[in-house]
C-alpha cells in the first residue's frame, strides 16, 4: 500500500496505519504532543521516542477501535435486546492483533459472547495456534466475569486441501478442545451434504451433551500467561508486503516467540490458562490468601514472556501478588529459557496424566462445588494411562459420544484410569452425591 511521505509529498511504498477525522485531535488530548509532527516514527525508527510514539498511538487506536466499533455495537444490540458476538481477524497471530484492533483482547471483552473462528477441524490445531485462537474469545469472557464464548468451525482447510471433508471422529474432537478451551455456542459451516443425516445428528447430540454439563459450569484457569500486546506497541513497524514476523525488530520476534512457546506448552502439558493484558493485571486485586482474583476468578500464578515489560500500574500489582506468596515466572530470566519440563515443575499443576502426553487436552470446571474434567484425545492414536486428579473418592464418568455413563473410585491419592480411543472425549465428575443419584 503506498501513502503519500510525510516530508516530501512524493509517493512512497510504505503501509499504512489505522485513521480517523480526530485521530491527531484525540492524540494530542491525551498525551499533550503532536501526533502529525512525528508520525515518521510510526513507520521506521528505534529510538526511545519512536517507540514511544508507536506505543501511545496503538494505545490509543485500541482503545478507539473497543469503544467506537466493537463497543458501539455492543450499545446497540443491548438496547435491541439481543447480545453482540462475532470474532476478530487472524486470532491464531498476536502481532497482527496490533494491526487489526490495536488490542485483540480489549476489543473482544466488548462482545457479550466474544468468539472465533475456527477453519479447520484437525483436532490438533489446538496444539499449535488453535490454543490461541480460543483463548483469546475465552480469556476475555473470563476477564468481564461471562461464560458463553461462541466458535465458527468448519472443516474448511480441509476441503481447500483435499482431505476433506473430516470425519465424524474429528469433529466431535475439534468440538470438545473448544469446550475445554470454555467454547459454548457452535456456529457450524459444515456442508449438509458431505455427511448424512445420522451423521450431522450425532454431532448434534456430542455438542449438547458436552454444554449439559459444562455451560452453567465454571471454567477453572488458576495460571495467567501475559499477553503482551503493551510491548508489541513500541515494536510492530507496519511493511509494504504481507506481515509476517520475520519483518519485525528482534524484541518483537523474542517477545512473539516466548509467548507462543509459554502457551503450546501449558496446552500440552495439560494446564488450563487464561490470558491478560496490562490493563486486566492492574486492575487485579491480590486476596488475603494470596491470589490474584479478576472478575472473582482467583489465579495462584503469572507467567511473563521473555522481554515483556510491564507498565508501572501493572508492575506494581504484580509485586504485590509476589510479595504475598503468589508465583511469578518470567521466561528468560538470568537468561534461561523455560522448557516444558521446567514450566510443569514450578507450577505443580493438581491434575496430572501419570503417562505424559501431548495430544491430551483438559479442561477444568466447576459446578454446585463439584470439580468436572474434561479429557479430549486430540490424536488419531489412542491413549491409556493414569488421571492424577488429587481428589479421592467417587467419580462419575460420562461418554458424550453416546450418553452412557460409569462410576469409578479413584484410589488414596486421586489417581484413576484414563483410557480414551482415537478422537474420543471423556468428562469426569467428582461427586459421591451424583453417584448416589444414578445408581440408587
């Protein structure tokens, strides 16, 4: 995209940046400069002053973009009487949230059901950017206090590639990695006719079986990864070509890289989390035992990508969750990356797979003071091993496939047995009363 250089008028092949009739108006107003004297820096420069300019304008373009789109739609539908929900543009890429909305997680908690959408059905998306793709409509459902987060899914990539369309098996499993991700609502572009009836029925069936259970539940994500969008500000240099990160500064591509790694890692290691911003942690407010509690959800660890610099406010929250016993990881620190192994050994998470594996997705729940699992095999392999849960007692475990449902005892120490076949998904349920009632 050419624009016209701000110096010499002549043509020039630089990109764009998001505009407004008031843009410079609203920039001045808020940070006392002129927003037109320096806006070079936008484009090129890696002074302390270019990226400041950088950081107070992607600032400010988010908070415009979540108040006057994505807010302003949701002013309407509320006096409409109906809720405002859709997805945001290339939710799996953190640096093009900095392009498209200034902040993805910001514009998304102004949807009453924020969403995704999801192209492609191969359930082991979720294991490299699909985790982001729901938990950025998740984490901001959960950061304003809601529940309901709504997908489109399809099994478009598929298709376009010649592998489609996906099995009845991969759907149901691409299905339940988004229910343990929080997803409630289903938005379906799969084509009637690639399956038959029975087929479409089934799935039907999976999908509301897994909400019988799950939607008035509570999802648990007591680990907080930063999304740190406040450090991409002063970095993102906006290209002629397509964007990709191998444009950007270094910072930028550490930054991008830690974070990507940090949650495909929680992902595969079984550790639900929920994602936050600058703005959600300064806003935190650390409990008498020590938890950082946002919109009354509590959560015993922060995880910092290596690089990011949080802004006073939420620096200052941060220490005082520190100071009172909560744990706090910065990848990168004395300049030591953070494996898997590591990551899993800090944070002790309380439920385990005594076998390791990482085509296991969990999702964690509550409900009426019960604690619910949710297992999903995400591979075409099957899976036999051991659920370390640390909750002894009587478990109810229910097959979504086909609504039939077993007790079983975990033994002492809360380990049970966890066999699931390919693609298959397993919810487990911890409660003697439960018990009771379905086998009096």
């Amino acid at each position: 995209v050419r624009v016209i250089d701000p110096v010499d008028e002549s043509l020039q092949p630089l990109p764009r940046v998001p505009w407004s009739y008031d843009l410079a108006e609203q920039y001045k107003k808020r940070h006392g400069e002129d927003l037109e004297q320096s806006r070079r820096s936008l484009f090129e420069g890696q002074s302390p002053e270019d990226r400041k300019v950088r950081r107070q304008f992607w600032s400010l373009i988010a908070d415009l973009v979540a108040e006057r789109y994505f807010g302003a739609l949701q002013t309407w539908c509320r006096a409409h009487g109906i809720a405002s929900s859709g997805h945001a543009l290339w939710e799996e890429q953190i640096l093009h949230h900095v392009a498209l909305e200034g902040n993805g997680l910001k514009c998304l908690a102004r949807m009453d059901i924020p969403g995704l959408d999801l192209l492609n059905s191969d359930p082991m998306a979720v294991n490299h950017s699909g985790w982001l793709t729901a938990g950025l409509p998740a984490s901001a459902a959960m950061l304003e206090g809601r529940r309901r987060v709504m997908t489109e899914v399809s099994d478009f990539s598929q298709k376009l590639g010649g592998q489609g369309p996906v099995s009845l098996d991969e759907m149901r499993a691409a299905a339940a990695w988004q229910a343990a991700w929080g997803v409630t609502d289903f938005t379906l572009y799969y084509d009637p006719a690639d399956r038959p009836a029975e087929a479409h029925r089934a799935y039907c069936d999976f999908v509301g079986r897994l909400n019988a259970v799950l939607k008035p539940a509570r999802r648990e994500a007591g680990v907080l990864l930063y999304y740190p969008i406040y450090d991409l500000w002063a970095e993102y240099l906006p290209v002629a070509e397509p964007l990709n990160l191998a444009s950007q500064s270094a910072r930028a591509r550490k930054l991008v890289g830690s974070f990507m790694r940090l949650g495909q890692d929680l992902q595969r290691s079984q550790i639900p989390f929920t994602l936050t911003d600058h703005e959600y942690l300064a806003s935190a407010r650390t409990d008498d035992a020590g938890g950082l509690k946002i919109a009354g959800a509590a959560y015993r660890a922060i995880l910092l990508p290596d690089g990011a610099e949080l802004p006073p406010a939420a620096a200052r929250a941060v220490d005082k969750f520190k100071a009172r016993g909560g744990l706090v990881v910065a990848d990168g620190a004395d300049g030591k990356t953070l494996d898997r192994a590591a990551l899993v050994e800090l944070l002790r998470p309380a439920v385990r797979l005594a076998a390791p594996s990482d085509q296991i997705t969990l999702g964690r729940f509550s409900r009426d003071g019960r604690a619910i699992l949710l297992a999903a095999n995400v591979s075409s392999k099957p899976y036999q091993g051991r659920l370390s849960t640390g909750m002894a007692g009587s478990w109810l475990v229910l097959n979504p496939a086909d609504g039939s449902h077993e007790p079983v005892e975990a033994d002492r120490d809360g380990s049970l047995p966890l066999a699931l076949a390919a693609h298959e998904t397993t919810i487990l349920v911890h409660t003697s009363f439960l018990l009771r009632r379905s086998n009096p």
